[in-house]
C-alpha cells in the first residue's frame, strides 16, 4: 500500500505490498491503515477482498494494471472493456478509486527484451482504458504509469537533466502528450537512498535525509537545493520541459527508505528510515506546500513504499525491508502520518551504525535450518551458470572434502555471488543464503 498527499486528493498514501509470509488479513490491513490515519492506498494487485472492504471506507484509491495484461489491453478491446469492468467498475464508486496505473516501472533500461516489447502499447492502453472510463461517464479517475528514475539520461544537475535516449523520441512525447492532455500526473518512484548508498563515502547522509545544513546550487539554473529528493523531482520537470511539456503536475508514486539490509548495503537501518519517512511527510503535508525549487508552493501527492516488509521478494536483503509495519503488522519505528509531531514528542531511535560502506570481506553462505531439497536445487543453480564457479567441489578438488550438501551449498553461492554479483546476482537464493563475514573455510564454521 502507499499513502498518498495531494490538494484534491489525500495528502500521504501508502503502497500495499503483499509479497510475504503470514502477513495480517485484509480485513485487519484496513483496520492498520485507518489507525496510521491512512487515508490513501495504492494496489499493486486489485485483490476483490481488499476492493471490498475499501468500500465506504472513505479511503482513496489506486489501481494498478499488471505489465504482461499491457499488450491485451491495447490490442483487444474486449480484454479492455473486461479488464475496466472486473478490477474498477465492479467496485467504483462505493470504493473510492482515483488513479488507474498502467504497469509498473516498464520503461526502465533493465527490462526484459518481452518487457521492452511492451514499450509501444503503453500508451496506446493508457488511452484505451481512458476511453472506457469515459464511455461510463467516469471523470474523476486519472490514468497514468510510474516510472524509474532511470527513465533519466542525466540527473545532475538537474537542469541537465534529458530522458534517455531510447525513449526520448519515441514513448515520452507520446505519453507526456496523454498525461498533458488528460490532466493527470506524472508518475515518479523517487528513492533517494540509492544514489546515497551508491557513494556514502562523498555523498551527503544528511542531504538525502532533509537534514543538510548545506545548500547545492545548480549552475545552469542557480536553483538552490536543501535535499537529494527535490533534485530527483525537478530533474523530472527539466526533462519533461525540454520536451515542451513544463506543466504537467508531479507525483512520487513510491518513496522510502529501507530499515534492514545485506552487510554491503550501507545505511539501511532504523533510524535512518525513520528520520527519512517522518521529515518526508512533513514536508509533503506542510501549509502552505513547499513543492521544489523549480515548482515552489505546489503540492506534490506522495506514496511511501510500503505498508509491511515482503519477505518474499528476491534480491538484495533492503527489498525485503521497505515496511512501515513488519509483517506481522508491529511497528519498525513510530511514525505520524500527519505530519504534525515534533521530533521531541518521539521516543530515541536506535543508533545507525552501517552508515559507511563496509570494507572487509563478506561470503554468503548456506543459511541454518534450510531445506536440503530445495538447497540441493539451489546448489544446482550456482553450479550451473558456467565459468567454472563449482570447479573447486570436483571429487578431488581442493574444496571436495569436507562432503557435505551445507559445504558444498556454501562455496558454490560465494563464488557464483563473487563472479556475478557485478551483473546483479545477490546473496538470496530464495531465502536459502546469507552473508557472514565469518570465513566458511575455518575450522568448525558449520558446527
């Protein structure tokens, strides 16, 4: 879920992720999100039960079509017509639904080749669902679709910035030209821990915290910067200017910060994310709005990604940890929504202490109590990727002995995570890994 600000719409939303285990019933999520004063959510799957239960409930909402219904959608009117009938008219407008968006972060440079076959029906099913809420005498239901930062060529400075070249000329004049012409927003995840955490050593923690006592001027435009988030956002508006589009109105469709991650990712910690969040929606929820440099005063609707932590997505140990909530709905950190507390009025915060990247070795290693059958598959996995990374476990070999499927699970994850982990390969392995930074060559290390 996502919570959301805005002037005709809710200031702070929530994104409602639904990728772990155990997580609280739907019934009780709305209960959650009600108490969080919640009063926004966006739905990355339009689950009836949820649709149901939003119903009356006086909370607005966002609905997401998933990427590989893109292409039916355009090319099919009737998949369209369906599509528009079983996730938004069979609930509107006793559930309050404001925003359809059309896939989800499709326009990003690490896509699949069948993702990027996608590309050309975006908008064409952006204007087929638009119809058809028209057809219905629907007004006040935007459509839209969020996008990556990489959707940028260049962000800094920001009055650099120029969308990629890819899709400069050919998606991007087609899709600002709906949103412009629709009156809707453009749609943005702007997460200003990664570009932090891909250089905490010269980058500033506080800058990208809202904490700076320094300012940034921009030299082509001599805008001056308090934070890493309002340059993301008017990076966007550069780049949608230069395309003759300067007015068309911004959305953060995820933001965050993560409170857990892997040893070699630096400050994913509870107080970096808590202080992250709280100053976000302060600054989201001020009056007057703030907007940015290049937008003053103007409101800028916002969803923080997410409501739980998904401890069922792959990848890097921070995707797992996005969550306001844990997944068993407890708070990771406590948070007013409204954005009226002060910082006084909190309890401390557990101090931060990855907040530099961290320089020594690290290996991943089978993790305790894992399934030898779905371990095995794993191994099988590691082994098979070529570039002799289990060479080693060869009967024979130097790392043969001792033979055990825990061992020879361990080696084959760090060597595959050391040879591929610069292509994107984590330290995962459908939760059967983990980092140490303990040598799994020393003596009784798996005793």
């Amino acid at each position: 879920i996502s919570l959301i600000t805005g002037t005709d719409i809710p200031a702070i939303g929530i994104n409602y992720g639904q990728l772990g285990d155990d997580l609280p019933s739907p019934y009780r999520s709305i209960e959650l999100i009600k108490s969080m004063q919640v009063t926004s959510v966006k739905l990355y799957d339009p689950n009836p039960e949820i649709m149901r239960l939003l119903a009356g409930s006086k909370i607005y909402v966002t609905v997401m079509v998933p990427n590989q219904e893109i292409i039916n959608i355009d090319t099919n009117h009737s998949f369209a017509v369906k599509w528009v009938q079983d996730n938004v008219l069979a609930y509107y407008p006793a559930t309050m639904i404001r925003f359809i968006m059309v896939g989800n972060e499709i326009l990003s440079h690490h896509r699949s080749a069948e993702d990027m076959q996608i590309w050309n029906h975006l908008v064409p099913a952006m204007y087929k669902i638009k119809n058809i809420l028209k057809a219905n005498s629907i007004q006040n239901i935007k459509v839209g679709t969020p996008l990556a930062m990489d959707v940028l060529q260049t962000t800094s400075p920001p009055s650099n910035a120029t969308f990629r070249s890819d899709i400069a000329l050919t998606v991007m004049p087609q899709l600002l030209k709906f949103l412009n012409g629709t009156k809707s927003y453009f749609f943005i995840d702007a997460y200003p821990y990664f570009p932090w955490s891909a250089n905490p050593t010269n980058a500033s923690l506080d800058y990208a915290l809202f904490k700076s006592q320094t300012n940034y001027t921009d030299p082509g435009s001599g805008l001056v910067y308090t934070n890493q988030l309002d340059e993301m956002l008017d990076s966007v508006l550069f780049a949608m200017t230069k395309l003759g589009y300067p007015d068309i109105r911004l959305f953060i469709s995820e933001t965050g910060w993560p409170h857990e991650g892997d040893l070699d990712e630096p400050g994913a910690n509870i107080y970096n994310a808590a202080i992250y969040n709280r100053n976000l929606v302060r600054k989201i929820t001020a009056k007057p709005p703030i907007g940015t440099p290049a937008r003053p005063g103007v409101v800028i609707p916002t969803f923080i990604f997410s409501l739980y932590d998904e401890n069922q997505k792959d990848g890097p140990g921070t995707e797992r940890h996005w969550g306001l909530l844990h997944s068993d709905g407890s708070p990771v950190f406590d948070i007013d929504m409204t954005g009226s507390r002060a910082d006084s009025e909190y309890e401390a915060l557990p101090e931060g202490h990855n907040n530099q990247a961290y320089k020594g070795k690290i290996w991943c290693v089978a993790a305790r109590g894992a399934d030898m059958t779905r371990l095995g598959r794993e191994l099988r996995y590691a082994c098979n990727q070529g570039n002799r990374t289990c060479e080693a476990l060869d009967p024979g070999k130097e790392c043969y002995e001792p033979v055990s499927l825990i061992w020879h699970a361990s080696y084959a994850f760090s060597s595959y995570w050391k040879q591929f982990k610069s292509q994107g390969a984590t330290c995962y392995f459908h939760g059967l890994a983990v980092q140490t930074t303990r040598d799994p060559g020393e003596k009784k290390f798996f005793l």
